[in-house]
C-alpha cells in the first residue's frame, strides 16, 4: 500500500510518498513544492491545486496523510493555510478514491519520536535511523515523510474527524526498529 504524506503550506509544502507490505516500511520518494514566487494568493491556490493533482496521478497513492491545522498567531496565516490545505483536499478528492486521514502536528510527532513536543532535528534524526540517509532539502520534505510514517504506525482519523483506528494498535516504533535490525 502506497501512502502519501502532505505537509501543508501556502508558501511551499512537503510531500513524501512510502511503501507498507505487512510490516515492512519503505521509502519511496519525497520533495518540496514551492508556491512563494507567486505574489497573487489567488493565483497560487489555482497553482496549489494544480500540483497536487499531478502527484496524485504520478504515484497513485493509496492512502494519504495529511497535517492538520496547526496554531499560527496570525489569522490572517491560518486563514491562508486554511485554504492553501482545501484547495490540496479538494484537489486530493477530486483524483483519488481512497481515503484521506489528518494528523495533528503533536500526535505526529509522538508516533515518530515518541515525544510529542520533539523539535525538527529530532524528527530528521529519528527518520534517517529508519530509511536510511536521506537528505531532506527542507523540513517540510521531512515533516511529511514524518506524517506518512505516523500513517503506517498506527491510528487514524479521516478528514471528516471520524476515529477509523486507535493508535494503541498500530505499530509501535520500537517494533520498526526490531524489524529493522531483523533484516539486517
């Protein structure tokens, strides 16, 4: 099963796209997205959607990830970001029939670090003793490669906010390591 993370902005945002198969995590592939050169906010919901669109035709996920609204002190930024994240939904919806879950940022972070208040390097750290040595351009790259994994973890909530799946259930991260070391 395919799933593809999404770290949302309405500057730039990530996008990570994993591998499950059992138990079995891999990485695929992952990249930035940058929308800051396009000054009308407008235009740039049009270029947002737009992108999107076209990675969910090239890699065909299963399942997507995605952050959900974080606290900004600006509500004129959450305003932004509010609509930048439809405008990716929308998009998501529109060529994909699988499922769409949300994430809060601290519910992400505890699943891949195991604490929820972990800062960026901690996240990069613990993503590279998963995957290997990949070398994330941005944090947006890493934060969503952070949101697939959290996926392929364990629990889940749709973009509708109903409970699909508790966390206590899914894999832990001690278990990724123990396989991990297994295949070694």
């Amino acid at each position: 099963m395919k799933i593809l993370g999404i770290d949302p902005g309405s500057r730039k945002a990530g996008w990570a796209l994993i591998e499950k198969d059992g138990r079995k995590i891999t990485y695929l592939s992952s990249g930035s997205l940058r929308y800051d050169k396009i000054d009308n906010f407008v235009d740039r919901l049009g270029v947002i959607y737009n992108s999107i669109q076209e990675l969910m035709t090239e890699y065909s996920p299963a399942v997507v990830a995605i952050e959900s609204l974080i606290y900004v002190k600006s509500v004129t930024s959450l305003a932004k970001l509010a609509q930048a994240r439809g405008a990716m939904i929308a998009a998501i919806v529109q060529t994909h029939s699988g499922k769409v879950y949300e994430y809060s940022p601290n519910s992400i972070k505890s699943t891949v670090t195991g604490y929820g208040h972990a800062d960026k390097l901690a996240i990069e750290k613990t993503l590279k003793m998963i995957f290997g040595q990949i070398e994330f351009k941005t944090n947006d790259e890493s934060d969503a490669l952070a949101i697939a994994l959290c996926h392929a973890l364990g629990g889940s909530t749709n973009v509708a906010g109903t409970k699909v799946k508790s966390s206590s259930r899914g894999r832990t991260l001690k278990s990724v390591f123990k396989d991990r070391e297994k295949r070694s």
